[in-house]
C-alpha cells in the first residue's frame, strides 16, 4: 500500500469519481453505490467521447445492479489506462509519476528510491533507479460503500421472493460482485443479516487457488462489540473480514451513530488489546465453514484495524496510528474543500471554506431518523425554509431510496416527502397543543430534507450534468473538524498536511481530537435528557445515568493516556489536562436530571 491513510465515502456525489482523481497516485477511496441513476449519469460523462454510449434502461429487471457493474468497470478502465500511462512517463517536474513520489509518505520504500534518484549524477544508474521505481507504483483501490440499513424492498408482480432479492442494498452488492474490480466493500450503518447472508453467493468473495479473495468485506463500525457480532455472523457464513473502519459515533460526516457513552480512545484500546484474540476466534468459524464449502488448507487472513472521524493534525494521525497500532486512518471531510478530490460546487466550497463552528451540527434531517451531520448555510436548508414559508413543506420524492413510513398510506412514503409532511402536519392540527408544543412538532415534521437529491447536486452542478427543471438545491454532511480548515486546498497541500511536511491549520485554535469528540457527546446526553424530562421511565433514567458512567470512565481513561503524549508539546499536554478537567466538571451534575439547564 502506497499510502497510510483513505479517502471515505462522502455523501453520494462527493467522492462518486473519486477514484479517478487520486488512484493514480495510490489513494484509495470509497464511492456510493446506493443510487443507480447517480451511477449511470456518471458513466455517461466519463464515458470516453468516441465510444457510444449505451444505456441501460429501466427496463431490465435488474436495471441497479447492471448500472453499478458497468459504472464501476468504466472507473476500473480508466483508473488501469491512467496507471500504464502514468508508468510510462518520465520524471519531469510537472509529470504524473513525479507527483506520485513526491505525494508518498516519507517512511514509504519508494520515497527513499525517490531521493536517490534525485541525487544521483551517473545517468545509467539514475535510469536505473527511475525503472525500479516504475516497479514500484501502486495504484489506490476503488472501494465502495453500502450502507446497508438502506435496503428498500422493489416488488416485482406476482414475484415477493424476487423483490426481495432485488432490493437496493441486494443489487448493490450484486452489481460490485459482478464488476471486475479487486477491490473492498465497505459496509456501514449497522448489520443486514439478508444482505450479509447474499454475499455468500458471490465467488470473488472466497479464496481461489490459495489466492486472497479478489473482493474483500470491510466493516465501518463505531464499537468492539458490535464489530465482532459481525464479523462472527460473516466468518460462520466463510466471509473474512479484512479490515474493521472504526469510525467515531459522533465527529464524523454523514449519518451519527452514537455509542452508549462509549468514547474513541476506549473503544481504539479494545480493539487494540483484543484484535490478536479475536482473529483466532474468528478464524476457527471461518475456517470450519470454508471447510463445509469444500476450501482446504486455508491460513488466516490478515485483518487490518483503521481509523477514521475527525482527525485534524499530523500529530494526531502519527499518535493514533502508533499508540493503538492502526493500520492506516480515513480523512474525510477535509477533502470536501480540495476540488482535485471531490465534486463541491464553487458556492458550496466558498461557503465551507469561510465556515464557523457554529455553521455546522447535528439534525434530525435526515429521513432516516439517525442524526446526521448538517451545515446550515447549505441550499438545500435555504430551500427548505423557504417552502415552509411558502406553505409548501417537504420536497417532491422521485427516487424513493429512503420510502419507510407507513402512517398514513398502504405503500411507504419518505418523511421528507411533500406528501408525508402534509398528512402529518394536517394530523398535528387536529391535536389540542399548546402553541409551543405545537411548534416544536412542525419543526420536527419539517425538518427533514430530500438527501436522494441533495446529496448528488453538488456533483451534477461542478460537472456541468444538471438537467432542466432539476433541483439544484445542495444537502451536505461535514463533519464538525471541516470548521477547523479554512481554505480551498491542493491535492498536493492536503496530502502534506497529513504527513506532517505543512501545516494546514497554522494559527488555528483546535482543541484534541478526543476533547472534541467529548463535547459533542456531552451536547449529546444533555440534549437527550431535555428531551425525556417530560415522560422519563425508570428505563431512560437508568440509560442516561449508564451514557454519563461511561464518559466518566472515557475522561479517566484519557487521563491515564496523558503520560503517552510525552511526544507533544508542554501547551498542548496542558491544555489536554486543562480540557479533560473542565469536562469532568460539566459531567458531573448530569448525575441529577433536573440539575441540566
């Protein structure tokens, strides 16, 4: 592996090509595969401009999966072309391959060959070492995502079995299996058992020929505990899990999956004190059930442990990636203002550039009902005010990923839908409020926002793709560290900045990872218990009381870590001391529910 660090999937339209931006230069990075349309649009303009263009209509009963294959073969194509050309260039200052090296970490082996390269007089020798290093280069992998709670059922007539088996996170699968790329799925959002249970019928999934599976299953995963009931259901089923993606529950992008109180450096030193133990464990299911389909002779599979989520300083990457022994660490919303990276509209980028902390937060917009990382100055949140003001709440629904809610009709509908908001806004009127309680429900009914179409305009507007009459409203989903980056940035800038040979955030005042993520579940658990004041249970009461024990032992536990920073600076060590106090403090007398303000 070239690099020690991934592009993660961003949105649906951030990060969809990707690939084809940064894999030349050995960058692995995750593209959505959830939405099929996205997926064929952008086919069609990477498409190279002498072949024809052939659709695939929808038509074809398996229409989603058919796109996603052929989409993901185009990148496969023009990702491999780019590589062979790329090795064939010279080393000129401006070349590709001179990028490449110049790009690697400075403890990578082509790095060192690089240097001497560059130092060396004798020409036979200097062409001799410019050839290993063309021996040298790796492309980045093009992973995909699926997050696998999105699964909506697509009946077909007469045929319940079918649709089920045609469902979109099914055919989603279905369409990476059949792609040519080797490459990893990364599954994310919780576990599927039907989805987890289908993988079995994909080859590229199995060892072949004492050969590691050409397709490889990557968890996303925000705790020990849930990573191994995966993991286990999969190694019974003879699918190894080859990398667990921890992600922080909260200082992340997109979609929050909160812990129990659970805070990042516990959850890294359980990983990192159980990994060895849990591979033999695993190992032994996997085995036995490879064995049952007929494998032999299998060894076990390297299993990678990663990290990603709201990481903001060469430091900090140095300090995870050495004290809890990762493999590698994810960087994502940064890159949403590096526009060799990533599809961001120009009036988005500019706006995320000048950004404020305050500018982003965690919402209930998301039709899911999980909390989800938003921005407010957004378009899709202007346009959402706006059709409140109007009288016209809710967006037109035309791709019906997110369908769910059954309160009101026999076929489900999304929440943020047009429809649904005005059903249940027309039920709200009937009930005998108070104007205050009354508020409060119409801005939950209406705070849900269409994220089928948000989170793809972005892309269609920077390329140019928008069709008449299309919204080109833009939903987006930083996570809360993007406020700390305030500059649009290089590919080259952005890549420094994470080895440690530039500093991105010179001057800014930046509190730890880990305090970061620690205010934010403190804002959590204190919201959560302002909202169960009115009808607390024995049960919420102890939940609550449960969620501040373990931030409480996650403070002790970041104490304890304070003789391991020994590396840092003598500022920030007490200023990591100072925060951890003050935190305390603020923990503390949530222990009386009625004690929050």
């Amino acid at each position: 592996m070239s690099h020690t660090f991934h592009i993660p999937v961003l949105g649906l339209g951030y990060s969809i090509d990707t690939p084809l931006k940064v894999a030349r230069y050995g960058i692995s990075s995750v593209v959505s595969i959830v939405d099929d349309e996205l997926t064929e649009r952008m086919r069609k303009f990477h498409s190279p401009k002498d072949t024809d263009f052939v659709p695939i209509e929808k038509g074809n009963p398996a229409f989603r999966s058919m796109r996603i294959t052929a989409y993901l073969n185009l990148l496969d194509d023009l990702v491999n072309e780019q590589h062979e050309n790329l090795k064939r260039q010279g080393f000129t200052p401006t070349s590709d391959i001179t990028r490449y090296f110049e790009l690697l970490p400075p403890a990578a082996e082509g790095k060192r060959i690089y240097n001497l390269m560059l130092t060396e007089r004798n020409p036979y020798k200097r062409s001799f070492l410019q050839n290993q290093l063309r021996s040298l280069v790796k492309k980045g992998a093009i992973d995909v995502n699926i997050m696998a709670k999105v699964d909506k059922i697509n009946h077909q007539k007469n045929d319940l079995q079918e649709g089920e088996r045609l469902s979109d996170a099914l055919a989603a699968l279905a369409g990476y299996a059949k792609s040519k790329l080797q490459s990893s799925l990364i599954l994310s959002a919780g576990m599927n058992p039907r989805l987890y249970t289908f993988i079995e019928e994909f080859p590229d999934f199995f060892p072949s020929d004492s050969q590691e599976a050409k397709k490889k299953v990557v968890l996303k995963v925000s705790d020990y505990r849930s990573a191994f009931i995966q993991a286990k259901f999969l190694a019974k089923k003879g699918i190894w899990v080859h990398e667990f993606r921890i992600e922080s529950g909260l200082n992340c992008g997109g979609h929050a999956f909160a812990t129990e109180g659970f805070l990042l450096g516990p959850i890294l030193e359980e990983f990192k004190q159980n990994r060895k133990d849990m591979s033999i464990e695993l190992f032994e299911s996997y085995k036995s059930a490879l064995s049952d389909k007929g494998f032999d002779g299998i060894s076990c599979p390297v299993t990678r442990v990663t990290f990603q989520g709201g990481i903001g300083t060469a430091e900090e990457n140095r300090f995870l990636q050495t004290h809890y022994q990762l493999d590698g660490t994810g960087w994502g919303s940064p890159f949403l203002l590096v526009p060799e990276a990533t599809n961001v509209d120009k009036e988005t980028l500019e706006m995320l550039a000048g950004a404020s902390e305050d500018d982003f937060y965690i919402s209930g917009s998301s039709p899911l009902g999980i909390p989800f990382n938003s921005f407010r100055k957004s378009s899709a949140e202007a346009q959402r005010i706006k059709r409140i003001e109007e009288g016209r709440p809710g967006s037109p629904c035309t791709k019906k990923f997110l369908v769910s809610n059954t309160e009101f009709t026999s076929e489900p509908i999304c929440t943020a839908s047009r429809k649904y908001q005005s059903l249940k806004i027309k039920e709200l009127k009937t009930k005998e409020l108070s104007a205050a309680d009354y508020q409060t429900k119409f801005d939950e009914i209406t705070e849900k926002i269409c994220l089928c179409e948000g989170l793809c305009s972005s892309a269609y507007i920077k390329n140019g793709m928008v069709k008449p009459k299309e919204n080109r409203a833009v939903a987006i989903c930083p996570g809360p560290n993007t406020a700390y980056f305030s500059g649009i940035y290089s590919l080259d800038e952005m890549v420094k900045h994470i080895y440690g040979s530039l500093n991105l955030l010179e001057g800014t005042s930046r509190p730890n990872l880990f305090i970061n993520e620690l205010k934010l579940y403190i804002d959590y658990l204190k919201k959560d218990i302002e909202g169960s004041l009115q009808l607390l249970t024995d049960k919420k009461a102890k939940q609550l009381e449960k969620f501040k024990e373990q931030l409480l032992n996650g403070i002790d536990y970041y104490e304890s870590l304070i003789p391991e920073l020994i590396g840092s600076s003598k500022d920030i060590v007490l200023t990591f001391e100072n925060d951890l106090k003050r935190l305390r403090e603020l923990v503390r007398p949530m222990t009386s529910l009625t004690q929050v303000s």
